[in-house]
C-alpha cells in the first residue's frame, strides 16, 4: 500500500497494485493530474473503487509516480441523489498516459447511467385506477418495471392481460413478488425476473409498461420505449413524467388515504417511435 501526496492539489490515495503495469520498477516516473468534473457538489467519488472524499462540483487529484510513457487504464464512479427516493450512477474508464493532465467529464450521459429508486408501494386503490387506465384486453402482455410486491401485474392478468413481467432488482422484493404471485395463483401467467430493469433486452414483447419510478429513471428509459414498444403500446406511470413526451391523459384520484394521487398515460405512434431517431 503506498500512497501519494498531491502537490497543492487534493490528496487521493491509490495503491500502485491497482495497475499491472504500475507494479514494476519504474527507470522514470510521472505523476498524472486528474480533473474530475461531477454532477452535485455532493456527489460520491470513487476512483479505482476507492472512496474519494473531498466535495465540489470539479475535483482536483494527482496519481502515484507512474511508469513514464506507459498507457494506463482508471475506473471513475459517480452517485448522487436528486432527491430522496433516487440514486444516479455514471461510471467512466479513462486511458492516459503517465505524465497527462486529464480531465473527467462526468456531468453528462454517455449511456452508462444507472438509477435505483427507493421502494415505495402504489396503494392497492390506486393499482386499480393504473389498470382501468391500461384498459387492459386479453392480448396485452404486461411489464411492470420495478415491480416492487408485484401488486400491479398480478392486478393486471386478474383485469384479463394475456401475460405479466414484474422486474426488480433488490432480491427482498423478487422474494415477495414471487409470494404475492403465489398466492394469487397466477404462477402460470405472471413471470417475475430480478435485474436491473435499464438493462431489459426484450421490452419489444409489452404492449403495456407500468411505472412508479421516478421522472430520473423515465427520462433514462424513454429511449429504449420508443425504440422497442410497438405502436399502439401504453405506458402508465403513477406520479411521474416523461419530460417534453406530453402524456394522452392524466388523471388525478383522491385514494382511500386521502392523498391525492396523479396517474398518465402515454400511447406509443409511428410519431413517437421518430422523435427516438
Ligand atoms: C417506487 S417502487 C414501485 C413498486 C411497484 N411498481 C409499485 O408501484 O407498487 C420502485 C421499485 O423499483 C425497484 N427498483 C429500483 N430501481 C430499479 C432498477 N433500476 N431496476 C429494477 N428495479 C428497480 C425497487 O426495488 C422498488 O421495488
């Protein structure tokens, strides 16, 4: 384990051992400055896995010496919460040579972000306003992104959809999915998968999508709705928008707890498949 003092600059700890490369005797080194541009002040750092720990929204670093004239590879991770219920993740690998001054944009999208949002249940009363929404016919196969209990597929093939997909990716909830499914007697009909529901392949199979997720995570999944939903596809989201996709409908009910609750609906045309393009 050797660390580095930074020169004026933040300190960052980093072992040689994080690179092949770095572990031989180096006949000239170089240290390499790194500007790392972040989304929040706040944002967590890490680099090569470790914890960072200073704070702004551009933070300054130098690596260890570094074989000179050698190429090395750096792993960036960024998370923060733009609220309470969401957390945002970009990550980032960066080849430099030893000796470089580089700088880390990690402020925008290049595809790699993730999001994971907090559970919170939509009430059962408010499950049934999202379904007669759907207006669900005996053909429609269901996804319910971040299912949660799966409360709204196993709603959705009692309302009559052909098939349900409930996707999660925190194993508590796949466990109660399953039961909730159990217990219903709907095994034969609903399919509950854990994974990171950014990364489904075969969206292309829904002709509904139900969200309660969060207007980050929309934004995220937009792209591959317009892309893999055929026309005629629905997707209705409990709360949340899907920024400038203005939704055919939106309702808002008063629920059996007294909170007032809003519910939309988009409809997937040809139009919208372009505006992805
Ligand atoms: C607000 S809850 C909604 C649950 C359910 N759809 C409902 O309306 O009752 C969000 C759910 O999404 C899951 N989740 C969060 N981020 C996810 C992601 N990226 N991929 C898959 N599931 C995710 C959480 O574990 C949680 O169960």
């Amino acid at each position: 384990m050797r660390g580095i003092a930074g020169v004026g600059l933040c300190v960052l700890s980093v072992t040689l051992s994080l690179s092949p490369l770095a572990a031989q005797a180096p006949t000239a080194t170089a240290q390499t400055k790194l500007v790392i541009k972040v989304p929040e002040p706040d944002s967590e750092l890490y680099i090569e896995g470790r914890p960072t720990k200073t704070t702004g929204v551009n933070r300054e670093f130098e690596t260890p010496n570094l074989e000179a004239g050698k190429t090395y590879e750096y792993d960036f991770k960024v998370s923060w919460r733009p609220n309470n219920y969401t957390v945002l993740t970009r990550t980032r690998s960066v080849q430099f040579q030893a000796g470089d001054s580089i700088t880390v944009d990690l402020t925008k999208d290049v595809g790699t972000e993730k999001a994971i949002i907090r559970y919170v249940p939509t009430p059962n009363d408010i499950v049934d306003k999202m379904i007669a929404l759907a207006k669900l016919k005996k053909d429609d196969v269901t996804f319910e992104l971040g299912c949660g209990d799966a409360r709204i597929s196993v709603a959705a093939v009692k309302a009559g959809a052909k098939k349900a997909v409930g996707i999660d990716l925190d194993p508590e909830r796949i466990e109660e999915a399953k039961a909730t499914v159990k217990a219903a007697g709907v095994t034969d009909r609903v399919e509950i998968r854990k994974g990171d529901a950014l990364d489904v392949k075969d969206l292309s199979e829904a002709s509904v999508v139900f969200l309660y997720m969060g207007n980050e995570f929309n934004a995220l999944v937009r792209p591959t709705l317009w892309k893999q939903l055929q026309p005629g596809s629905r997707v209705v989201s409990h709360r949340f928008t899907m920024g400038d996709w203005k939704p055919d409908q939106t309702i808002k009910v008063t629920g059996e707890d007294g909170d007032q609750y809003e519910l939309h609906i988009w409809t997937v045309t040809d139009a919208v498949k372009k505006m992805g393009k």
